[in-house]
C-alpha cells in the first residue's frame, strides 16, 4: 500500500521566513517604544538627563521590562506591561542609576 504525503498548504518554506520576519519586527518595535518610553520619562523627570539616542532607547526597554516584571506579580507569565507603568519603570531607573552614580 503506497500513501503519498502532500505538503500542506502554508508549511512550505515560508514558515522559517515568517518566524524570522515576527522576531525582527518584535525588536524593531521594542526599539521605537524603547525610544518613546525612555524620551517620556527624561522628560517628565526632574533636571537634566544627560544620555545619548542609544541610552534612551535602553532605558525604556530597560523601563518597560521592570514594569512588566513588577505588573507580573510574581506570575511565571510575562506580560508587557502598560505605556505608563513603562515610563514609571524608566523614571526609577534613572532614579537608581544616578544614586549609584551610573552614567
């Protein structure tokens, strides 16, 4: 007995194209709203922030990654926390590096 096994449709050589094409735009998002995160929160803390683009934008991914660990509740889910308890994360971060004299 001879059964011949087809390709589905959609799981051809796409599906590696697709995966890849998710995980390149999941971090060219992150860096945008890192960007906006970090420039949010040097804007509304108080003084001078002296960073450069680059240190922005990690300190609102930075920012956004403690907000969503701390909204976690201690959850083994991670869920991507909320614009403003991103830019509350990036501002004590801030806070944090300039007490420990970082930058």
């Amino acid at each position: 007995m001879f059964i011949a096994v087809l390709p589905c449709q959609g799981t051809s050589d796409q599906t590696p194209r697709r995966g890849f094409l998710k995980v390149m735009l999941n971090i060219i998002g992150a860096i945008i709203s890192g960007l906006v995160i970090g420039a949010l929160a040097r804007w509304f803390y108080p003084g001078t922030v002296p960073m450069n683009w680059l240190t922005t934008i990690l300190l609102g991914i930075g920012g956004s990654l403690l907000a969503g660990l701390v909204t976690s509740r201690g959850s083994r889910d991670f869920s991507r926390a909320g614009c403003l308890a991103s830019v509350i994360g990036a501002i004590v971060l801030i806070f944090l590096g300039r007490l420990l004299h970082i930058g």
